[in-house]
C-alpha cells in the first residue's frame, strides 16, 4: 500500500511539473537578444537567443555557422530607460 502511495504521488508530482513546465517557457522570445547564430541550416536571421557575442561563439563553433547581430533587436523600437524626477 504504502509503495502504491508514493507511486501516486511521484506520478501526480510528475503531472504537475508537465502542466506548469510550458506555461513558464512561453514567455521566452528568442528574438529578444542581441546576437543571433547564421548560417546555412539556421537561416537569416537565424536563432536569436544569445545575450553575449562569446555565447554565441560557442555554439557555432564547429559548424557552418557565424555570430551576427539581430537586426529586430538593432533596429527594433527603441526601450527607453525611465527618466529620474529631480
């Protein structure tokens, strides 16, 4: 009995982890970061989702692939910072 129980509860743990898991991640943009990886699989602008020019580096090391910036991040709306009340 008691071997049932924790089978439940690790299955119904395992369910609830399944249910919120791709609520989390569907807020991640990968044309949100400033440095895309291009090449002949990936395309242009080809996957965006590296913060620094040494991350993307990595990943394209060994590959067809180069580091460009993102051109929706360069020429995309301008954020501006909020202003200070003086």
């Amino acid at each position: 009995m008691r071997s049932a129980m924790w089978g439940l509860l690790v299955f119904a743990a395992l369910g609830s982890g399944w249910l919120v898991g791709p609520a989390s991640a569907a807020g991640f943009d990968p044309y949100d970061y400033p440095w895309c990886i291009q090449g002949r699989a990936e395309g242009y602008p080809g996957y965006c989702g590296f913060q620094t020019y040494a991350q993307c580096q990595a990943a394209a090391s060994g590959r067809y692939a180069y580091c460009g910036y993102n051109p929706r991040f360069a020429f995309g709306e301008q954020r501006l910072s909020p202003r200070r009340v003086r």
